[in-house]
C-alpha cells in the first residue's frame, strides 16, 4: 500500500504534476520541462494523448515511456479518466453504454500499465452523477459491478484504480471519504482502493489530518490543491495537516499537483507548487 509503514525514518513521499497543466505543448516538451523542475513523476490525463486509447499503438506507448524516462521521470498513472471519448457512463441505465465505459476503463488500465504507471484515478462526475429518474442503489449496484470487473484487470496488470470522492456541486455519486471507502469495501478487490485530493477534502468540513488518517489502509495516492483551484501554495490551504498525516502514516507514494486554474502559466505553476510543497513536508518533519 502507499501508506504503507516506514519505522525509524521518514518517509520518502515523491512529488508528481498532472500533465494537462501544460496545455499545447509536445509531451516531449513537458517530460523536459517538468524534470527539470525537480519533479520525480508525471500524472497523465489520457485525453491530452490521443482521442482514445485505443488510438496510441503499442510502439506509442513505449516511446511515450521511453521518453519519460529519458529524462529520469516516471509516469504515475492516469486521472481523468472518462473526458474521452464521448458516450461514456459507468451508472447509465443503458447496459450497453455501461458496458461499453467498463471495456474502456479496462483498456486504460492497460494504457496505464503499458507507460509504466502504477494508478488511475476514478473522478469522471459527468461519466457516473445520477441521472434523472435513476435511484441511489441502482447507480450503486451498477458501479460496484463496473468497478469490480475493472478492478480485476487492474489485477491482472499490476496497477490500481482508485475512487476519489467529489463534494457538491461537482459531483452527487460517491461525495466524500465514507461513500468511497464504502465502495471500495463493496467491491473487495485489492486492486480497487482510494486516493485523496486536497480540495475536495476542504469541502468535508473536518480537520484534514484525520481525514487523511482515517483511510490511511487504503490510500495509494495524493492529489495536492488549494481550495480556490490552484496549485498548492497558491491559496490559504495549508497543507501542513496533510504532511503531518502522510508522515505519521509513513506515507511513500506519490503528492501530485493538479490544478484547475491554469494561471499564470505552466512552469509558475509548478515551479512554485513544487517550492511549497518541499518546504511544508521539511517544516512538518523538522529538517529545517
């Protein structure tokens, strides 16, 4: 697990920054630009790739991989999961779209393993809300069955999906930590686990370090934002519960940045998110 224990040391949390962040540049470009910000890891949204998945052939994907890591980084994983391509649901009362969504998320899962990455993060509110005149326990029922065949082949590839909570008004399925640590349980597939992302957990109203240490056991991954969309550091969040929490977990996964505010531009974004970010963890592990 991410959080698994580190005794005796502190744990060696790695940074990460979610490629759409660089709107309009070559992937080459990013890879260069974000190692030589300091970074150790990229996240991808898969739309930034192609139109599909299936679109980026087994050579793509290994010079994709190859130049990652041409520059010492390593690819993640994959968030965003669902933005293409268009017609995809996990919770529609149509089987066949449900079905169809399902095949894509196992073709992610491969896209996933294929670049070397480790995660794919489950957001996709407009790919699994509610719809109209759909009942809470049927969307449940059908994302349990989706997840779980998903999980499966995350299984069979050695990576993980993970749930990640929305709060209103992004999202009115699976809203916070206690339905998607349901989830995950219902589903019972170790390969199915959680992740946090710090400005939904603003929204939850409670301190954020027993946020975080509540689902300690099935944490695997860590989106870093202010409250006001932007990159940490950017806003009043402070984040040094969130480290606290990491390190007594003995944390050693991944902190990746990803915003929703694009300004002022890429390289400010992450070079000042990176700054604060390893200024509040030496901070909260008194290294300086």
């Amino acid at each position: 697990m991410g959080g698994g224990q580190n005794i005796g040391s502190f744990p060696a949390v790695k940074f990460a920054i979610c490629n759409e962040t660089y709107q309009g540049w070559s992937f080459e470009d990013q890879v260069r630009s974000v190692a030589e910000t300091g970074y150790q890891g990229l996240e991808i949204a898969p739309f930034t790739l192609s139109e599909t998945a299936f679109d980026l052939t087994r050579e793509r994907r290994q010079e994709l991989r190859r130049q990652a890591a041409s520059y010492g980084l390593e690819i993640t994983g994959l968030h965003w999961l669902l933005v293409k391509p268009p017609g995809l649901y996990l919770t529609d009362p149509d089987e066949k779209v449900r079905a169809r969504t399902v095949e894509y998320l196992q073709e992610l899962v491969r896209l996933c393993s294929d670049l070397g990455g480790r995660t794919l993060v489950f957001g996709s509110p407009r790919q699994r809300n509610l719809k109209e005149g759909v009942r809470f326990e049927q969307a449940w029922g059908w994302a349990r069955e989706g997840f779980g065949r998903a999980a499966r082949t995350a299984g069979e590839r050695g990576v993980y999906l993970l749930m990640e909570p929305l709060p209103p008004p992004d999202c009115n399925f699976i809203q916070n930590l206690e339905e998607a640590r349901r989830m995950v349980e219902a589903v019972g597939h170790p390969h199915f686990q959680m992740m946090v992302d710090v400005k939904s957990l603003c929204a939850e109203g409670r301190p954020l370090d027993e946020l975080i240490l509540g689902v300690g056991d099935r944490l695997q991954y860590v989106h870093a934002n202010d409250a006001n969309l932007r990159g940490p550091g950017f806003g009043n969040t402070d984040f040094r519960p969130v480290f606290s929490a990491l390190t007594r977990m003995g944390y050693h996964g991944y902190v990746s940045v990803e915003v929703f505010d694009y300004k002022p531009d890429p390289v400010t974004i992450a070079r000042e998110s990176l700054r604060y970010l390893q200024k509040t963890l030496a901070e909260v592990q008194g290294r300086v």
